[in-house]
C-alpha cells in the first residue's frame, strides 16, 4: 500500500450531513408520539421516525402553543428502535434545536407544525453538528432554509389534514421553477430569478447548472394513502414524510407497511393496485377551504 | 459491449450510485423485481436502511432469486446497508433481518452511534496510489473477518473495506465524495 495512513476524521461537514438525507432517499418517515407507536413504524419497514407530542392533526384540533417534544419522550422513542430519529423544533427556537442536538436526535425538523417562535428569523443550521430538514412551499422559501444551512428540504403540504392537494401545489412549484431555471438563456435570467424568489443567487446558479436542488426533496403533508405516496414520487419528491396519515387510520401497521412498499414501487400500477387493496379506512380528510389556520404559511 | 449493471433500488442511496456508474461508462438499471434482477450481470446494493430494504427484499419477492444470484457469482458491491445484508452475521440487527450471508464477516448495525457521530476521512486503499476520501453515514463496524475475506482499507483498526469471491463490501459510501476510483475498478473487474 502506497497511500498514507487515514487521516483525523470530520464530524458534522455539509456531506456527512446531506449524506444522511440521501440514505434516507425511496423511504417513510413516520410520525410517532409513543415508543410503541414507533415499534408498528420499524416493523412496518420506516426509514426513520419523527419523535412528537401529538400528530398534526390533533395540534390543529387541540390548538395552543404546540411545543419541541419533552425529551424523556424522545429518549424513549430513541430506546425503542434502531433507525434514525428525528425531531421538531419550532421555527427560530434554536434553543429548542441545541436540546435536541444534545439528545443525539439524528434530524432536526425545523418546523412550521410547530408554534413559531421567531416571525423573522429561522435558525442558523450551519452552528449545528445535528442536520436540518425544513418545510418549502416554493423555490425560494427551499433555496433560503438552503442557504441558512437545511441539508434536505420537504415540501410542506397542508399538516394533519389527509388532503394531498397542498403537497401538489408546492411539489409542482418547486420542481417546475427548477426546470424553468435549468432552461434560462443567460446569467441575467438567473438574477432575475434570484431577485424574483428572494433567494441566494449562488443557489440559483447551482439549480440551473444541475437541474436540482442541492439537496434531496422530500414531500410532506397530507399523505394518507399508497396512491398519494405514489403521486407525489411520480411528481418528483424522493421520500415521503407520513404524520397523522398511518396513526390516524383504522389499521395502522397495514397502512404503514402499505406506504412503505408503495414509495418504492411508484411507477408500478400493478403492484399499487395489489398494496392498495384491504387497507381499511384511511384517516377522515379535511378541506383546505375551511381551515382555519394554514400552517405552510408559517416560515419566512 | 457496456457491462449492464442493476442498481437495487429499494429504497436508500441507489441515485448517486447509478449516477457514478453511468459516468463509469456503465448501463444502468434500477431493480425493484425479480424479472428486473434477471437482466443485469453485476448487482450495487446501496446505503440506505438495511432493516426497510431486507423487508422490502422479501416483499417484493427478491429475496430467492437474489440468493441464486448471488450463488451462481454474479459480481457485486455492497455499500453501508448492502455490506450489512451481505455479510454472514450482523450485531444489533432485528431478529427477523434477513442475511445474505455471502461474506463471511461479523458486521455491528450502526457501531459509531447516532449522525452526530457520522464523519468523513482519507484513507489507504490496496491499489490506489492516493488516498480516498471515504464517507461514513451511522456506519456499520466489521467486527470479526474470517477466511477467506481479503480487508483492502482500514479506518484505524477496523476493516472497512472486504472482498471475498465475487462479492466487494464497503462500510462507507464510494458514491457520495466523487471519487470514481472504486466504482471504475468494480466494472473493470466485469470484464
């Protein structure tokens, strides 16, 4: 061997941070508020679990000033399995994050799910060693989080209501711009864009000269059956998050091992059909009409 | 002829593996079925979570054919995840993880702790005139190598490198840190 010996490992770079999101890629991220629930999520073949107090949908039933999780709780959920676990903080609490980074949360989820606590500011992720996941509803709102240090993004959806037509929108936003900017004609096009979508103009350049995000995207928000995984993979998200969906139907370990298979059999109708068949009810659905607070509309 | 390489696809790291092959000059498929599997003459199987995909192998009916695959020395590179299900016997795994049980190596599930622990370095490649640059996610740690199994890099102590047979295994991820080298040498070997 000519080489020389290893050099002084790096802990919390921008690759081994991204690094995690990519292994995360063709997989269910669940939603759990107990250690048993996060069992049914592993045994169901989840990728990884978001550790919280309650599922969006009950947040928006119960309403009041919704919280990081109580870290016995996390730790907890943390005992229970051996995949990856994540957690939320609210918006700007970079307190919050910093408790959860001393938990050995594997993900922050800097998220609008929770009361924000800055309406300015959101947290600087590049001061953590833990990675970042934040919500987008479009180009620019991705390439900011991006630019504070987000090592993966995850269009928001509409939280807790099983209606996937938020996820829609903002999934075809993101992807569409993306694909507007990989087809402009020269660099004034792309300050244009920068200016358009207030967002870092680096970024824009990396988007138009690759095609993508810096990052993987992830979708969330309102996915409740294998269909809807399918359609937000097909429409180019590279996981899924799943919160109220699984725990909030009639059978969760089916429905959750149900998800889990139809991420990666996407493109697959014929398997789809199969999976699809037998699941029970999915969880009640909300209109996006009659909400009364829309939590994507929370991040700046 | 292009070797036509499968890149399972289950779940996991399987884009920037097919991304570095193809830049390799490989053609490449991903492989979510037994009819897929048939088609392709050498297997990557990716980082990513090897609980999901050992389940996800079974429910997708590509356990057998995957196992006679294997049998018959179909060439493969197990990164992460891929090392784990390939390997004889895993620590800390679930009890009804399946095993592959190709390379004899005792592999631990996640033995460097939680992402606060996952780290990059340079290290010594048998072959390679310079270092590579290799990326460690929540990795696995080789714990015993039996006869047999070849360790061509270390990181410290601890094997992070194998081949056996028609089988390469890597504790990190060739296919993150842009360094074609080990990709490169795993379709030259094809040939």
């Amino acid at each position: 061997m000519s080489a020389t010996a290893s050099s002084d490992p790096a802990t919390g770079t921008t690759l081994v941070k991204r690094g995690l999101a990519e292994m995360l890629k063709g997989g269910v991220i669940m939603d759990v508020v107990t250690a048993e629930q996060a069992r049914i999520a592993e045994d169901a073949g989840a990728v990884s679990v978001m550790a919280l107090e309650r599922v969006p949908s009950d947040i928006r039933a119960h309403g009041g000033v919704s919280r990081m999780s109580d870290p016995e709780m996390v730790q907890r959920v943390q005992a229970a399995v051996s995949i990856p676990v994540m957690a939320k903080a609210r918006i700007g609490h970079f307190a919050e994050a910093q408790i959860l980074q001393a938990l050995g949360i594997d993900y922050v989820d800097e998220s609008e799910v929770l009361t924000p606590a800055d309406e300015v500011h959101h947290i600087d992720k590049w001061a953590f060693t833990v990675p970042f996941v934040c919500g987008a509803t479009n180009l620019g709102e991705a390439l900011r989080r991006i630019g504070e240090g987000a090592c993966m993004i995850r269009s928001k959806g509409e939280a807790g209501t099983g209606n996937i037509v938020e996820a829609v929108r903002h999934l075809r936003s993101i992807v569409g711009d993306m694909r507007r900017i990989a087809a402009a004609g020269d660099e004034a096009e792309l300050f244009q864009w920068a200016k358009q979508l207030q967002a870092p103009l680096p970024l824009v350049q990396e988007v138009a000269n690759t095609g993508w995000l810096p990052v993987p995207l992830f979708c969330a928000g309102g996915i409740a059956t294998p269909a809807d995984a399918s359609l937000v993979m097909q429409l180019g998200a590279e996981a899924a998050f799943v919160g109220s969906g699984i725990f909030k139907s009639s059978d969760p370990p089916k429905m959750a091992a149900a998800i889990v298979e139809a991420v990666t059999h996407y493109r697959d109708p014929e398997i789809l059909a199969k999976i699809s068949a037998g699941l029970g009810e999915a969880m009640a659905g909300l209109e996006t009409a009659d909400l009364a607070v829309k939590l994507a509309d929370r991040g700046w | 002829m292009k070797p036509r390489v499968g890149v399972l696809a289950l779940q996991g790291g399987f884009a920037a593996h097919a991304a570095i092959l193809e830049s390799c000059g490989a053609r490449v498929d991903e492989i979510r079925t037994a009819e897929q599997l048939a088609l392709v003459d050498a297997l990557v199987m990716p980082g990513g979570e090897s609980t999901t995909m050992s389940m996800l192998l079974e429910r997708s009916g590509l356990l057998a054919p995957l196992a006679e695959r294997l049998d018959a020395q179909m060439a493969v590179l197990g990164t992460c995840a891929g090392m784990i299900l390939l390997a004889r016997e895993v620590v800390d795994g679930r009890a009804d993880q399946h095993s592959l049980g190709l390379v004899d190596l005792t592999v631990r599930r996640n033995a460097y702790g939680t992402q606060l622990e996952s780290f990059e370095a340079d290290i010594a490649v048998e072959g390679f005139e310079t270092p590579f640059h290799a990326v460690f996610i929540r990795a696995p740690a080789v714990e015993r190598v039996g006869a047999g199994v070849e360790v061509l890099a270390r990181h410290g102590d601890r094997p992070v490198l194998c081949r056996s047979g028609s089988a390469t295994v890597a504790a990190f991820h060739p296919e993150l840190s842009g360094d074609e080298r080990l990709h490169a040498r795993f379709l030259a070997d094809l040939s």
